[in-house]
C-alpha cells in the first residue's frame, strides 16, 4: 500500500481520482475555513476525500460530509477517515440528487471539468456558503465559444484579461442559478491559478438581497484593436470603439461586482499554514483594487512600439494622478485600474 501526506492527512489514493496539482487550492481552502470558522460542510465530489478530510483535521470543522457517486471512492474515504481518527460521514450518492435533498452550511463543488451541472443544486442546498471550482477555462475564457456559451449561458471573449472574464462568467452563472431561488451571493475570494478557477461566496437570503445582486451583473464592450473596453449594465448593439474608433465585440453576461473581500482574505492569511505560494497569492488578491478586468503592460507596449519599463512605475503615475491602480494576481503583467486606455498610455509612455 502506498500512503500520501498532504497537510495533516495521510491518506491513500488506490486508484481513485487525486491531483497533486490542486494543492494550493485546498491549502487555501482550509485557511478558509478556518477564517469563517465552519461547522458544517460537504464535499459534493470527493473522489479521494482529501479535500474534506483536511478541513475535517485541519480547520475542525465539525460536521463533514463526503460523497462520491463511486462506491470504490466511498470505501477508499472510509479508510482514509478512519486512518486519520476522523468521524466524517461517508454518502454514495449523485451530487446533484444529494444536494437537492440536503441543505449544509457550506457546500464544495470540486468537479473535474465545469461545476455547471452541479450549480443549481449546490444553490439550493448552501444555506451560508458555496465554494466553486472551475477546470475548464477553455471555455470559460473563450478558447472554446459554443461549449462556453452552452455550460454557462454568457458568451465569452479571447482578450488580454481573458482570466478574469471567465472567473466573472463563472461568477455571473452562480449569481443567477442563487436568485431563482431567492438568494444573493457576495464573492469573498476569487482566484485563477495554474489551470482553474476557484470562487468563495458568501450566500444571503432574501429576494430584495437577490435583486440587488443580479444589479451587478453586466457586460463587456471589448475592442479586439487597441484592446480597450467599456463596462455596460445594458446590452447594446456592436458599436464602434471610443479610442480607435475600431469595431467593439460584446461579452457577457458576467459579473461586474466586487470579487475580493480584504476583511477575509486577511483572516484566512492569518489562519495560513507554512505556503509561500498561497500567502503571495493571498496578499496579491487583498491589494487588488476592486475594479473589473485589466491591462496588459506589455501588449501596450507593443501597441506603441516601446520598450517596456517597470509595470509599478506605471501604477504609481495612474495613482498620483487619482486613479485606483494596482497590480493584479490574474497576470503577472496586468495592470488593475478606473483610468482609461489613453490615460494607461500616457503613463506607460513616462514609465
């Protein structure tokens, strides 16, 4: 038999479906947990149950549910469980048929592939949180139009801030799938990494919450010539660019409200096991300022025929000429700002 460690489980896997690549985002998973201080919580899709298992033994989270369709997983979570002195209950059931019979404080999508299936479900039985993993950013981000346009109901661009959108197309499909049963979501941490999406939210009850949420959903007038781009609360028909005066693409639906809450992303650093990677990501997510979509500093550089300067630089103009700016985690050369595209320019020309 041969035994894993990840964090304070040892466990193993016999076949059953375990990615050592999604590390980090279990390690800020239970730093989450920790930070929100969860009693109850189910891992909809747990293959191996490492994931719950850790917040079980990790976060002490109280009340965990483990379910895999499987019952070759189920068996394997048992042992798992057991061999780490835990009590988490064990269910064999489609997540979908779980979900819709059960409510938990906080529910984990966890799929491979896209959690669309599974949303409507998990909004119905989160009663405070719902946390959503996204593998396929293909789709998400416009790689693949039709499959993104048919598992998540917004059509998706190919631009330099790809990442972001697909996180706020995913965050738009969860803030819809919430209201038709009367709930809000609020994005608490919000992150794309390596080769997935990964949402925490926070879910508030009520029709009014709902209202005020779906608000904030919108749309994107992207010009694929000078890459530049305009917000929009109201669709509208393919216009012409502001800055080029070049032909704008529209995006969306999507998500244009906040997706980082500082307050938690804080508590959850503070509650941050020894992960170097996790902590700059976290500290990264908590500086952003809370504007939607970015710039990319070298794409604008090529775009004038200049040779890159320092990125910082280029924010520190934008923020001395009163412009919330900032770095941003979605790309290592993105640039987070309320300026517009000429105002960028300008400050990357003196950068």
């Amino acid at each position: 038999m041969h035994l894993l460690t990840e964090g304070a489980i040892t466990f193993e896997v016999d076949g059953s479906f375990y990615n050592p690549r999604m590390r980090l985002n279990r390690d800020i998973g239970v730093a989450m947990a920790r930070a929100l201080r969860l009693v109850q919580y189910v891992d909809a899709l747990s293959a191996s149950g490492i994931r719950g298992l850790r917040a079980a033994k990790e976060a002490n989270v109280q009340e965990v549910t483990l379910n895999d369709v499987s019952p070759r997983a189920c068996e394997l979570i048992r042992r798992n469980s057991a061999r780490n002195g835990l009590a988490c209950e064990v269910t064999c059931s489609n997540a979908n048929v779980l979900l819709h019979e059960r409510h938990f404080q906080a529910v984990d999508l966890d799929p491979f592939g896209s959690p669309s299936p599974y949303l409507s479900s998990a909004s119905r039985s989160a009663r405070s949180y719902l946390f959503v993993t996204a593998t396929d950013t293909a789709p998400l981000c416009g790689a693949h139009l039709c499959s993104g346009v048919r598992k998540y109901m917004a059509r998706p661009l190919r631009t330099d801030y790809h990442r972001e959108m697909g996180a706020r197309i995913l965050l738009g499909l969860a803030a819809r799938e919430l209201a038709r049963l009367d709930k809000a979501m609020q994005p608490m941490l919000t992150h794309v990494t390596d080769h997935y999406v990964r949402t925490y939210l926070r879910v508030v009850e009520g029709a009014k919450a709902a209202d005020k949420c779906l608000e904030k959903l919108g749309y994107v007038e992207h010009c694929q010539g000078c890459g530049s781009f305009v917000l929009l609360f109201e669709p509208r028909p393919e216009g012409t660019c502001c800055h080029c005066h070049g032909k704008t693409t529209l995006a969306g639906p999507l998500w244009l409200g906040k997706i980082q809450e500082a307050d938690v992303i804080c508590r959850a650093l503070e509650n941050l096991d020894s992960s170097a990677r996790a902590r700059r990501l976290l500290e990264m997510c908590a500086a952003e300022v809370d504007v939607p979509m970015y710039y990319d500093h070298h794409s604008i550089c090529e775009r004038l025929n200049i040779t890159p300067g320092r990125i910082d630089d280029v924010v520190e103009a934008l923020c001395k000429s009163g412009y919330k700016s900032s770095r941003t985690h979605f790309c290592g050369l993105g640039i987070k700002t309320s300026a517009p595209l000429k105002v960028v320019e300008d400050a990357t020309r003196g950068a």
